[in-house]
C-alpha cells in the first residue's frame, strides 16, 4: 500500500505506528518510510524503525493516562486545598495591618506563597476538563497569529519572532481555543529558554502528507499538518527529553511539569501527536494535526 503511494505521489510516504512480525518473532511497533530511487528510475526504498516516532506515539497515550490520574488527584484535592489556603491568605493580610515594614515582608511571602500554589491547582485542574473537544474547521495560521501577538506583548518581548508559513495550508479539525493554548504554552517554554540577548523563536508550518497515525480498529488517519516551534536556547537535558511531556517533568529550576504534559494532552485529544526534539542551541516542537474534512466531530477527550 506505502509503495502504491509513492508511485502514484512521485515522493517518499510514511506510516507510523505499525505492527509487524519478523518469523517466529512477536509483532511490534515500527514506522514505515518508503521512496523512490531517484537514481535509477526504478525500484523502491524500505527503511523499518522499531523505534523514533512510533515509539513516542505509544508514549503519548501513556502521557494522556498520565495526566487523567493527575485529574482524579486534582479533583479529589482541589477543595481541600483552596479553602485553607483562602484562611492562610486572608490570616496574612490581616496581621498585615498592625505589623512594620520588615514584618510585612514576611507576610508578603506567606500570600505570595499562597497564591502560587493555589495557580499550581488551577493548573492542574485544567486536565479535569474531560468535555470532548469540539471538531470545527481552524485555519491554524489565525491561531500561530493571536499566540504570536499575545507573546510578543508579554513573555516573549525580549526574543525575536521568525515565521515561515506555508499559505495554501488547508484548515485542520479542532477546537481554536484549545489549539491557541498549546500555542501559546509552547511559545512561552520557547521564550523562557531563548537567551535574554539574541533570543529567537522560529514558528513555521508546512503539509507533509506522508505521516499516518494508526488508530485502535485498524483505522489509520493522516496527519499531513505540521507546525513547528524552535528555539535558540540552551537545549533539554538528555535525561529529560524521553519524559519531557510527563507530569511534573521540567528542566526549568521554579518549572511546575505541567505546560508541555497540557500540550500533550490536548493534541491528543485533537487526533494529533506531538513531539520534541533537541541539542544545545536549538530546541524544537512539532505538532501533526488532520486536516479538517468538511463534517462537524467530537473527539473523546
């Protein structure tokens, strides 16, 4: 099937995700890719992977069990949490009242301290939203662009934008919102490992329409959107590149783990995949997206 469609194509395809068995050997996971012999004019090129993107698609769906445990944590704990916090803040704004200046530094920190954790929750109940994601037609330069601006005007004044956009991108299938916050998340984790002179952030998108995901059935979809987000930074530490996209992973010192495993998280939900790769002086995150075929869906979340 992958050679009939690189002869019709003319170009290399590939699908990901695929099982196969060698002899007596146990099936298992492996990508595909198939090209034509540009020498010759005739013939094929096979390369089988058991490992690369197969192997991180799998995690994915590992990543997304993940975060559901960290919903059923967070939902049991959220009310639990809030309201001493709200009598800690509350107790710190009172003493406030009758204590000198060096005395408020200190119940300055207790309120501070309070608020951050009460944002931890917050964001960790953003996984608690198991709603299905609203399939609709995105053109998904309009959100590069509304993430783009609103960077720009907070976290990201200090490094410079590049954008190279492909124009004749069909719409993928989503929902805007939900795809402006993963745009957004990853451009602020761009942002906070580009230098703070010469930082640079690269945002472009092309249509690679060789790249299947297998889904469970047998169905395979293609994923020919592909947006990417770079940075000039100092790259991922080797040790945390494979659990980049797991709760509570982070490289950042005061980092919470919990902005790339939401990224995760909602292109998944999106039929999508996202993935990572990095050394020193360049860190980039490619997300692959369906394209949007003209009829309104839910995606289980």
């Amino acid at each position: 099937d992958l050679i009939a469609q690189s002869r019709r194509s003319g170009v290399p395809v590939a699908q990901y995700n695929v099982m196969v068995g060698w002899g007596d050997q146990a099936p298992q996971l492996y990508n595909v890719h198939v090209a034509p012999l540009q020498e010759t004019g005739e013939g094929y090129l096979m390369l089988l992977h058991p490992q690369g993107m197969a192997d991180r698609m799998d995690r994915s769906l590992g990543h997304r069990s993940a975060a559901r445990s960290v919903t059923g944590m967070a939902a049991m704990l959220a009310h639990e949490i809030r309201n001493p916090l709200a009598g800690i803040s509350g107790a710190a704004q009172l003493l406030e009242m009758g204590l000198g200046d060096s005395d408020r530094e200190l119940t300055g920190l207790i309120r501070a301290e309070a608020a951050r954790i009460g944002q931890l929750v917050d964001r960790v109940e953003q996984f608690g939203d198991l709603r299905p994601a609203q399939r609709r037609p995105v053109n998904i330069h309009d959100v590069l662009d509304r993430a783009r601006r609103a960077a720009k005007a907070g976290f990201a004044a200090h490094v410079r934008f590049v954008e190279d956009y492909d124009p004749s991108l069909p719409p993928t299938a989503g929902d805007p919102d939900q795809l402006l916050q993963v745009f957004q998340n990853l451009m602020k984790n761009a942002a906070e490992a580009a230098p703070r002179v010469g930082g640079a952030i690269s945002i472009a998108s092309a249509y690679r329409p060789g790249v299947k995901m297998q889904r469970p059935g047998g169905r395979s979809e293609s994923l020919p959107l592909v947006v990417t987000v770079s940075d000039n930074g100092p790259g991922i530490p080797e040790s945390l590149i494979r659990d980049i996209f797991d709760p509570f992973v982070s490289s950042k010192v005061n980092g919470t783990g919990l902005g790339l495993s939401l990224v995760s998280k909602l292109i998944s939900d999106h039929g999508g995949v996202v993935e990572c790769d990095s050394r020193p002086g360049r860190t980039r995150f490619r997300v692959r997206l369906p394209v949007w075929h003209g009829k309104f869906e839910e995606t289980e979340a």
